[in-house]
C-alpha cells in the first residue's frame, strides 16, 4: 500500500496517561498534516509541515500536544496527560507543495481516553 | 481565520434524483476548494476540486460550481446510486502565500435510498 499509514488503528488510554501516534506519508510528499475529527464534525486543523519544519500550529493545539517530523519523513503526534475531551480521530494527511494541494488522508488512529 | 458552513447537515435522495450539497466560506483570500467523500470507518478521499479561477468543473456525475462574489461553492450530484451514501465535506485553503491551511465544513450525510 502506497497511501499514507497511520499506526495505531486504535488507541484506548487512561486519562493522564500519554500517547503518541505515528503517521507515514506518501513517501514523495513532502507536505504533511495533522487534523482531529470528531462525529459529526469535519477534520479541524492541528499542524502541518512542510519537510521537517513545522509551519503552521492551530491555537486549538495546547501545550499538551507537540508533533514531529525528524528527517522530513514519517511524523509523530503525542499528547501528554490526556484528557476526556481528547477522544477523537486524528487524522494525518499528506500532499506534494508547489501546487500539488490534493490532500490524501490516511486511515486515522482512534483514540479514546477513559 | 476562514469559516467554512455547509448545508444540509443531511440529505435524503430517491436513487436517480440529484442532489446538492452547499457551502459558504467567509475569507475571499480562500482560492482552492476541494471536496471530500467520506464512507463509515474510512478515510477521506478527495472527489472533485475547483480553484477561484474557474466558475465549473464536471467530473462525469459530479460537479462544483463556485461564485466568487457570493463566496459560496456547490457540489452537485447527478443520477445517484446507493454507493454515493456517504459524508461530504468541503474545504477552503488560501494557498501558498498563506500556509496552506485547511479549513473544512461539518459535512453533510447523504442517504441515497433505493
């Protein structure tokens, strides 16, 4: 499979507890993103990078939250001391830049805090 | 920031009606907007887009249309099948100068009924 992967599929956690989620994109792009989703909501925007550097953050991402992309590769998302309200999809998503807007989103890790 | 709505929240059709899905965005430096197809427990997958530049673009029984000036663009659907059943989501980006940043519709559900 030549799509964008997201490990794991599924995430159950304890409050306070932290979590981390790895995405690999398409490996030709160098854009990649980071969306949360919960039902009945569209993706909301978290991060996104452009290669390693991190170029844009939502003020939705509290302190809690930090996102990586090390070598411009795949990219980690953590959260620390999760709360109840964390519970959603994230949703990584990848797309080429110059011009190459087309999003294509992985599968998402669903998470859900106790 | 961009504010994206979108209505109907859902949408019930006689399979080979027509249907049409609406959305508003709120900044007019909003140039790309795409649509996404999302089936249950699946990732979202792009369908159709349009730029500012173009007033139509058809996709065999797809279609958007974008007007510029009311700041609204429409995703219409022609000879539905039940496998069009689904969440829609729109989008508006601002493009490269701005980020790229994404900012999606709640969605809309479509119930195609055979």
């Amino acid at each position: 499979d030549t799509g964008v992967s997201q490990d794991p599929r599924h995430k159950i956690t304890k409050r306070g507890q932290n979590v981390t989620f790895r995405c690999d994109p398409i490996s030709e792009h160098n854009r990649l993103y980071w969306y949360r989703q919960t039902l009945g909501q569209g993706p909301e925007f978290l991060t996104y990078f452009q290669n390693e550097a991190q170029l844009e953050k939502s003020r939705l991402l509290s302190d809690r939250f930090s996102a990586e992309r090390p070598k411009g590769s795949f990219s980690t998302l953590e959260i620390q001391r999760t709360e109840q309200g964390d519970s959603a999809m994230y949703l990584c998503a990848s797309s080429l830049a110059l011009g190459g807007e087309k999003l294509f989103f992985g599968s998402g890790t669903q998470l859900s805090v106790l | 920031g961009e504010n994206v709505e979108q209505h109907p929240s859902t949408l019930s059709v006689q399979e080979g009606d027509s249907a049409v899905i609406k959305c508003t965005y709120s900044d007019s430096a909003s140039n790309y907007f795409p649509w996404y197809k999302q089936e249950l427990g699946k990732r979202p997958q792009l369908i159709i887009d349009i730029r500012s530049n173009v007033g139509e673009k058809k996709d065999q029984r797809i279609a958007v249309t974008l007007n510029k000036t009311a700041k609204h663009f429409s995703l219409h659907i022609t000879e539905t099948q039940p496998e069009d059943s689904a969440v829609y989501f729109c989008a508006a980006s601002k493009g490269e100068n701005y980020g790229q940043n994404f900012v999606f519709g709640p969605g809309t559900r479509l119930s195609v009924l055979p």
